[in-house]
C-alpha cells in the first residue's frame, strides 16, 4: 500500500511541477489525473488484466475515493466563514449561483442524453 | 484552581492542536453522513453541506477563527489532490464505455462549458451584479484551483472565486437531483456528466456515493470541463472585451 500511495503522490507533484514549469492553465493535480490514467492503460497494455502494482494502485485509489465528500469540508467551512467577503451582493450572487446551476445541469444531462448512443446503460 | 478554569485550561491547550479539529471534522461528516442515509438519501441532506454546516457552528459558538481550525484541517484538506489523481481510476476501469462515448463526451463537454459560462453571464446582467464579481463568478463550474486561475487571469478576485465555486459545488450537489428528476432525465451517465460539469468535485464525489456510472462520467466532465472552460473563458473573454 505504501507503494501505492508513493506512486499517487509522485504523479501529484509531477503534475505541480509540470504546471509550474510550463505554467499551464490546468491545475498540477489534474495532470497528476492524466498521467495516472495513462500509467494505467500502459500497465494493462495489451493483456487483459492488471500488473500486481496496478491492483494495489486501484485498490488504494478506491479506498481514497471513498472519503472525496469529507476532503471538501474544510475548504466549506472557510467559505462559510468568508461569506461576508460578498457583502451586499451576497443575495443576487446567490439567486445567479441558483438558477445559473440547476439550469447548467438540465441543459447538460438533456444534452448528453440525446447525444450519447443508445443502450449502453439503460 | 476551580474545575470550571481547569477546563478551560484543558481547552485553550487543546484547541490548539491539529488533533481536536480533526476529530471534529470526522465527527461532523459521520453525524451527517449517518443522518443522510438515514433519512433515505435525501438531497437536501447532502453530508458536504450538512457537515460544513456543523463544523461552521461549532467554530461560530465557541468563536474560533478559521485560521485555528484550518491549521488541523489541512491536514484532510491536503488529500484532496491526491484523491483527485485518484479519480483516474474510476475512468480506467470504466474505459470501454467512455471511449465508446467520446464524440458524446466531447460534443457536451465544449456546448455544456459554453451554456455555463453564457448563462452566468446573462443572469448576472439581468440581476445587476457589480462587473468585479461577475468576473468572480464566470469560472464558478470548474474545480476551485481552474477557477481561481481563470478569475486572476480575466480581472476578477480569486478568493471570491473560490467561494463562489464552492457554494456552486454545494447548491448543484443538493439540488441536482430535484431538478433531474422533474425534467425526467433518468440515464445514470447522463446525470453523472452533468453533476460533474456543474459541479465540479463536490458533484462528482455526490455522484460517485449513488452510483457507479454517474460517477466515472461525472470525473470524467469535471476533468474535460475544466480543462476547456481553462481554454476557451479567457479567448471569449477577450472577444467580449474587444466588442465593447
């Protein structure tokens, strides 16, 4: 497991080296994201079945990804703390937040919906 | 020395250790986690919302600064970038669907990005929003490190990003299946993708907690949105800038 989390965090800060470096747009663990989707694509290869590595990289990645909600409440909680950084226009921010997301949402599923083939999970 | 004043004592050491507001952060997510499901997942319990308001109290009772807490909350916080590296796993592991949906993927990404952005911008104007915080809030659908990006970038202030991007993450986590619903959109990757183009991470891990699909098509929108609203915001931004 050790091994697994070593590798997570090498990709992470390849990521936030290659961000800083290049000064890209996309944040250093996005690519982190990237490169591990391709470590792992490459480490099936052709074969139909995952390296023992790659096994224990899954197995910890999923365990990690079980916990996602809980990584995002300290950075809530700030924002909590923080609200009055909005100020006056803290209820017309949130009527555009509201109805801008829920109108985001309808017109993004209903696309993909439509676009997508048929079949593949109904 | 009184019991009330060694108590005190026992909390002013305390409180200044990472220990306590890990505990407590655990603690609210559990307690709210377990009232979620028991009350039948209903969104409007959403665990994120629930404990981030929790924890908020706690802080706002007992008047502690943020600053205090976060110095041991950041010890969770940290993960979050490793767990987003994670979130390639799902997408591996979910390979042959997603590549069987690229042109779908691809077409909803770039149209999807482009509707945010627009009507953002359009009930901003409609609702008379100061021009420095509609800049904030343009980037608000894409993870909070893209958004901030894209706000320094375009004129807008980063921080105010960030909560923006957040209460968006929050607002779309908890209502988003109401609205799905009503507009009878049934299709788990469907509903996935647009959670996680909407909002970003805290859709993506809402998506992920109901179903297996929603959440790799979610992962896999959050990822190609911020990517390409990354791209395409500061060129349209321009263009708009040039116009006027």
């Amino acid at each position: 497991m050790l091994y697994a989390i070593f590798f997570i965090f090498l990709l992470q800060l390849v990521g936030e080296f290659l961000q800083k470096y290049f000064v890209l747009a996309i944040p250093g663990p996005v690519i982190g994201l990237l490169l591990m989707l391709v470590a792992l694509l490459l480490q099936r290869g052709s074969r139909d079945s995952d390296t023992d590595f790659g096994q224990k990289v899954i197995n910890t990645s999923n365990h990690l990804l079980q916990y996602l909600s809980l990584l995002f409440v300290p950075i809530g909680v700030g924002v909590v703390m923080h609200l009055q950084l909005l100020e006056s226009q803290l209820v017309k921010v949130l009527g555009v937040i509201i109805i801008g997301t829920l109108l985001t949402i309808i017109v993004t599923a209903a696309l993909f919906q439509v676009l997508r083939k048929r079949g593949v999970d109904d | 020395m009184t019991d009330a004043a060694r108590l005190y004592e026992v909390w002013v050491y305390l409180q200044a250790e990472p220990l306590f507001w890990l505990t407590l952060t655990i603690g609210c997510y559990l307690f709210a986690d377990f009232l979620y499901k028991s009350s039948g997942l209903f969104p409007l319990l959403n665990p994120v919302a629930l404990s981030i308001a929790l924890v908020s109290a706690c802080l706002i009772i007992f008047n502690v600064e943020y600053e205090r807490y976060f110095n041991g909350a950041k010890f969770i916080h940290f993960l979050l970038g490793p767990a987003t590296v994670a979130l390639a796993v799902p997408i591996y592991l979910n390979w042959r669907i997603v590549s069987a949906e690229r042109l779908a993927i691809l077409a909803t990404v770039v149209m999807g990005s482009l509707f945010a952005i627009g009507v953002t911008f359009g009930v901003s104007l409609f609702l008379d929003v100061d021009l420095v915080t509609v800049k904030s809030m343009l980037p608000r659908n894409v993870t909070a490190p893209i958004a901030m990006g894209i706000s320094e970038l375009i004129g807008g202030i980063p921080s105010l990003t960030a909560i923006i991007t957040i209460v968006t993450g929050v607002v779309g986590a908890a209502l988003g299946t109401f609205v799905l619903d009503l507009v009878r959109v049934k299709n788990m990757s469907a509903r996935g993708f647009a959670f996680g183009l909407t909002s970003h991470g805290i859709g993506t891990a809402r998506a992920m907690s109901r179903d297996q699909t929603a959440g790799v098509f979610a992962a896999v929108a959050m990822g190609l949105s911020g990517v390409t609203t990354a791209l395409l915001l500061p060129l349209i931004f321009r263009l708009i800038s040039d116009l006027l």
